[in-house]
C-alpha cells in the first residue's frame, strides 16, 4: 500500500482535488506574469536555460487578456 506523500495530504486536508505536483510550476509561472513579474526572473526561479522554454512551457495567457488586448487596439 502507497503511503500518501506531505503534498496529497495538504490537499486531501483542504478538499482540493489532487493535481499533478509539477502543475504548480506552471500555475506559479503564469501567475507571475499576469502580475507584471519579469520574464526572465521567473525564468531563472524557475531554473530554465533560456526564456523562450518558460514562455512556450509555462506560461499561459487568459482568454481575457487576449480579448483586452484587441480591445485595446480597436480603441486606440
């Protein structure tokens, strides 16, 4: 029998349904971004090589900055 690691624990405690540890890295990275973080500081938090593997990896625009910024344009 597989013994629930620290993480499944903390998530079974607050009724969060289990997802995948590494999802996080990418909940953190894109969550930096929307809050104006730099780019490449979250690349090197994040240990990557280059910024290009944290924008085409980690890194995922909302839907509502996507229809912002074409808002954006029809108004200027």
């Amino acid at each position: 029998m597989r013994v629930p690691s620290i993480y499944e624990k903390i998530l079974n405690r607050l009724e969060i349904p289990y997802r995948n540890f590494h999802c996080l890295r990418h909940t953190f990275a894109t969550r930096c971004v929307e809050n104006g973080g730099d780019y490449k500081c979250v690349s090197e938090i994040l240990g990557h090589s280059s910024i290009k593997i944290t924008m085409d990896r980690y890194v995922h625009p909302r839907m509502e900055q996507k229809r912002e910024i074409v808002e954006m344009l029809c108004n200027s």
